[in-house]
C-alpha cells in the first residue's frame, strides 16, 4: 500500500476528556469538536514535513475513512494538518 501525492493515512486516536465540572466525554460526545488527533500511518509521495509515527491534530471536516486489509484508516490531505506534537 502506498499513498499517492499530499494524501496521508492516520489511525485515528480516541481521546478522552474531563469537562470542568468533571463530566468524562468520549470521542463519540464531543461530535461538535472539529480537531481530532491522529497518528500518521504512511505518507505520500509529495508529502514534506510529516513522518511515520507523528501524532497530529487534523481537520475531521475534510477526511474520510477507508477499510484496507480489515482495518478502519483515514485518509485526510497535508494542508488539513493542523498541528504536529
């Protein structure tokens, strides 16, 4: 499998979080939350500042999810990159 162009692969990762009043929310709960963090799986040909491994935070508006080989990856281009940590 290879990624073609600026397109990059992530795993998506569930993250948990405390509201102040110490309401524990799920992914699934902070559906209004347009950042999500995610690990770079492959990167594509074109692909400069991003390596295998990195977490980022992306744009959940511009992504879409793919089943390869039995497993649920993303696919979101270089520019929908927000943040690298």
């Amino acid at each position: 499998m290879k990624a073609i162009g600026k397109n990059i692969v992530i795993n998506k990762i569930e993250e948990e979080v405390t509201t102040d009043s110490g309401l524990l929310l799920s992914s699934k709960d902070r559906s209004d939350m347009r950042y999500q963090k995610g690990e770079v799986f492959l990167t594509g040909s074109d692909v400069l500042n991003l390596n295998v491994g990195d977490k980022i935070y992306y744009d959940t508006r511009q992504c879409y999810t793919l089943v390869i080989d039995g497993e649920a990856r993303t696919v979101i281009q270089e520019r929908d990159v927000v943040v690298v940590l």
